[in-house]
C-alpha cells in the first residue's frame, strides 16, 4: 500500500488524461483521412475542428484543477481559467514542480480563448484562417504535451518514494 493514496490518484489522473487525449487526436487524424477530405473546409468540418479543440483544452483544464486542489487550492474566481493555466507553469518551491513550460503555456492559452470565444459564439460560421491557425498550435501542442504530463508524473513517484 502506498503512503499517500491521493498522489496515486493523481498519478492516475494524469494516465487517464493521457489516454483520452490520444483518442481524441486518433478521433481528429482519423476525420482528417475520411471525412475531411470529402467536406473540405465547410461548416461541418468547421464545427468538428472547434469540438476536438475545445475538448482538449476542457481535458487538460480538468487535469490542471485536479493537480491545483491538491497542491495549492488558490485560484481567483473572476479569471480562474486563465490563473490555473498560468499556475501550471510555476515551480512551487518544496511543493511541486511546473506541470507544464512556459511555451504549452502559450499553446494552451489560445486554445482557452478559442473555448471561451466558442462557449458565447453561437453561430455556425467558423474563420478557417483562425481555425488553421488553432490547428498548427494543436499540432505543437500534441508534440509536446505528454512528455511533460510524463515529467509531471515522474516528479509525483519521486514524491511518493520520498515519503
């Protein structure tokens, strides 16, 4: 049994964040060889693109406040999205380590825009210049994200053998 059950959960919060995030990016390479390259880039592909975008910031958002309220709990509650994302990038010194770099940092923001203009957008008509946009950071993101979710997770067994 391990001394501290609550990093283990953590620990498995980050593995199953990880896992949903790979279905979903099988989800969005998989519509790229099928369904997009029938539709092109119209409204229906559009709406797909700011659906995978959206969840995987939503993914990683929840992620990010699970680790917040273990370790730290303090987020201001008029822009609480935007103070737990720069939160992630911090080093606590004796608490914990950044959860993710300065660079994912600037990825994920534009993603949380992206949600935050999705959330109070309700028409149908979508920029493909800022969704092609959004997509290259995604791109950057998925090369980058889990190896710091990984470094995040190593830090936390270091954590536990410590204890």
């Amino acid at each position: 049994m391990t001394e501290n059950p609550q990093i283990t959960v953590l620990q498995e919060e980050i593995r199953k964040t990880r896992a949903i995030l790979d279905q979903q990016d099988d989800f969005y390479r998989s519509f790229l060889e099928g369904d997009y390259k029938r539709l092109g880039k119209s409204q229906t592909s559009a709406i797909i693109v700011a659906e995978v975008l959206t969840d995987v910031y939503t993914c990683l958002e929840t992620l990010f406040l699970r680790i917040s309220q273990y370790f730290e709990n303090n987020l201001t509650s008029s822009r609480w999205h935007a103070d737990l994302l720069q939160k992630m990038t911090l080093r606590l010194e004796g608490i914990r380590e950044p959860v993710i770099s300065d660079e994912t940092y600037y990825l994920l923001n534009e993603l949380l825009k992206f949600r935050h203009f999705r959330r109070y957008y309700f028409e149908f008509e979508y920029d493909w210049d800022k969704l092609d946009f959004l997509l290259k950071k995604y791109e950057q993101l998925r090369e980058r994200i889990s190896g710091e979710l990984q470094a995040f997770d190593d830090f936390l067994e270091n954590v536990k053998a410590e204890a």
